[in-house]
C-alpha cells in the first residue's frame, strides 16, 4: 500500500474555542469503535470475576486510557516533527528498554516490565508508538529521496535497536509488532519495491543457507513445532489446541456469556489477555467474532482515513503507522488463536487486559485526533457533519 501525501506545515485552522472547539477534532465513530472493543474485553473478563480482579482493574485501567485520550487529543503536536524532540523520545525508550535488564521484573521466563507498587509498566508497549514517531519524522523529510535503498538500511536500523532489546527480553510477540510497524511505514512511504524485494531475497537465501547447513535435526524440529505448535498438542501445541477448541465450540452463537467452559475450567490459558479473541469467540460465536471483526475493521480504515487526509507528510505517515500497529496486532492475535501462527504472547488492541499496552492505544488515537483538528479542509467539512447531534 502507498499512500500519497504531500508537504507542508499544517493547513487546518485551530479549533482551541474552549470545549466544543477541542471535540470537534475528535472521530466519535473512532472512539466509540475502541471502545465498545473494551466493553466486550471486559464483558469477557466478567464472567471469571469471582476467581480473579482483573475484571475491576481493568475497569481502572479503561479510565484512565480514556482520560490519556482525551488530554492527548488537545495539541496538535506540531512539536513532535523537531528533531530534539524526536531524538529524546527514541534515547528516551531505548534507556527504558535497557534498564528493564537491570531491574525489570521476570514474569514466565520473560523480563520485560516494571512493577511500580499495585501496577506493571511493559516499555515495549511505549516502543511501538516511539518507533512510529520517529520512522513518520524520518521518511516525512525525505519523501522526495525515498526511492534511495539507504533510507530502508537507516530506518531498519533504528527500527533494529528497538526490535532486538524487545526480542531478548524476550518478547517475540511484540519484537514482531515492531518489525511490522517498520514494514508497513516502508512500504507506506513509497520506499522502492525492487530494493525491498531484493532485500528479502537476500535474507531468504541466508535462512535457507542456514536450515541446510547450520542447524541440526533437532533445532529444526524445534523450530517446525513452533511454527505449527498443533503438531504436538500434547506438548508445545497444547496452549493452540486449547485455543482452537474454544473458539471453534462457540459455534454460531456461543455459549452465552459466562458459559465459556474453556476459559471457566482453566483448559484455556491467558484468556484474559493472550486468548481472549478465543475466550471471546466461545462465549459469543461466529455472529459475535463477525460484530468484532467489523469494530475492528471501523478503528482501521478510519484511521487510515485521517492518515489519507493529514496535513502533511509527518501526520500522514503517523496515522499510517498506527493503522499499521493495529492491524498487526489484531492479526497476529487472532492468527495466534486459531492455530495459523505461532504462539507468541500478544494482545489484541483495546481488548485484552492489561494497562500499558491499552493507555499506548487510546494515547495513539489521542495524538491522531489532535492530528485531525488540522486536517485537509475535506477532513474538517466531513467533521461539521459528523458532529451535528453529537456535541
């Protein structure tokens, strides 16, 4: 996908008329797609409230996501295309990732989040929307040069840095949330797809190199068990097949809220945030993962529709990175669930429980929606409409 955005500072007139003024940069029909996902992630949660909190912290957590929203969605943050700015939040993120090392909590094997009292703080979730701060900054001020095969090797590196502190926390499933931002902001920017191409002919040829050559009978087996983990539900496939079950005995129309026997019984691991698509999809059925789907796909192309229409290259390729974090997310997640990839531990967007990785998405949206006050004037007339009756 190549979006076509153009320069320039942006063109929209300010809307800081006191309160009106301020909603009237904000999508409702945004808003209220990711949250309505929040409802039914803690609709999902509810149904086990009496063995676990996470149904009441996850309530504290939401209001405080939309509080971050609501404040985040008042600059326009125009600050955030200086370089001092963008270089301290990178220096920034990659300290904090470093030190979780030193002094991060280790959680199931992984050491990738800080306890701060009666809450866990996961840098990585931050890194996300750091990483895309710092690739829209980049490719916005080189958007004429962007056919230049450098501008891959110099983005990939910075995008490296972060991807490689996540990994060996190790934290598979966001390191590959952060490779997809970067792949997704490449190809977004109009990086050539000759000199991307021939990249990944050339790592190709490295891997198979070394699946030949490099690694024995045993390391392969590993490797192939983690790609398809169903080939050994007794073992390393038990969590997927698990999953599949779940989500496949939810039928048409579910079990019915707190009727989930997968998650109820325990059989289901995580189901409050690795597999709550499948906890969800038992409870709810096909029709309820469709009503999911369509949410989802309203966060997507409407932000994307606020990328398409950005003031200019830097909040075109912001809305472009975020739309892309979504949907990696979203598809790796449910991709996870159904047994299609591997299990790597991620949540998806504004459902699952947890508190860094949902105050990261409503701050997103915030920062897109302070975006928008100074969008295209189409943007802004398609705004009025929409705000009629609303506010």
């Amino acid at each position: 996908m190549e979006m076509n955005v153009s320069g320039g500072a942006g063109t929209g007139a300010s809307y800081f008329l006191g309160p009106r003024g301020i909603f009237r940069g904000i999508d409702w029909f945004l808003l209220l797609s990711a949250l309505t996902v929040s409802l039914l992630g803690l609709a999902t949660m509810h149904s086990f409230s009496g063995e676990n909190a996470y149904f009441e912290k996850q309530v504290i957590w939401i209001a405080v996501a939309i509080a971050v929203f609501l404040i985040a969605s008042i600059p326009e943050y125009r600050f955030l295309r200086r370089t001092p700015v963008v270089v301290t939040l990178y220096s920034g993120i990659i300290f904090l990732l470093a030190l979780v090392f030193l002094f991060g909590t280790i959680v199931k094997g992984a050491q990738n989040r800080f306890y701060l009292g009666l809450f866990a703080v996961q840098p990585a979730d931050l890194a996300k929307l750091v990483l895309i701060i710092l690739l829209a900054k980049y490719f916005a001020r080189r958007h004429i040069e962007i056919a230049h095969i450098r501008h891959i090797l110099v983005s990939g590196a910075y995008a490296f840095v972060i991807f490689a502190l996540v990994f060996f926390q190790p934290d598979l499933g966001s390191a590959i949330i952060i490779a997809c931002v970067w792949l997704g902001m490449v190809l977004v920017a109009g990086i050539s797809w000759k000199h991307l191409l021939a990249l990944f002919i050339a790592a190709l040829i490295v891997l198979t190199g070394l699946w030949q050559y490099g690694l024995h009978p045993y390391q392969k087996q590993r490797i192939l068990t983690f790609i398809h983990p169903l080939t050994d539900i007794r073992g390393s496939g038990y969590n997927a097949y698990q999953s599949t079950v779940a989500v496949g005995s939810g039928e048409l129309t579910g079990k019915g809220v707190g009727y989930g026997t997968q998650s109820k019984l325990l059989y289901l691991p995580e189901y409050q945030t690795d597999f709550i698509f499948a906890a969800y999809a038992e409870e709810w059925g096909f029709i309820g993962v469709l009503i999911l789907f369509g949410l989802y796909g309203i966060i997507i192309v409407r932000t994307l529709m606020i990328a398409a229409h950005g003031a200019d290259n830097f909040n075109a390729l912001f809305g472009a990175g975020v739309a892309a974090m979504f949907l990696s997310n979203f598809l790796v997640h449910v991709g996870m669930n159904l047994g299609l990839l591997p299990i790597t531990g991620t949540t998806i967007p504004f459902m699952s429980y947890g508190g860094s990785h949902l105050v990261t998405e409503y701050l997103a949206l915030g920062i897109l929606m302070g975006m928008r006050r100074s969008a295209r004037p189409t943007l802004q007339a398609r705004d009025e409409t929409e705000m009629v009756g609303v506010v």
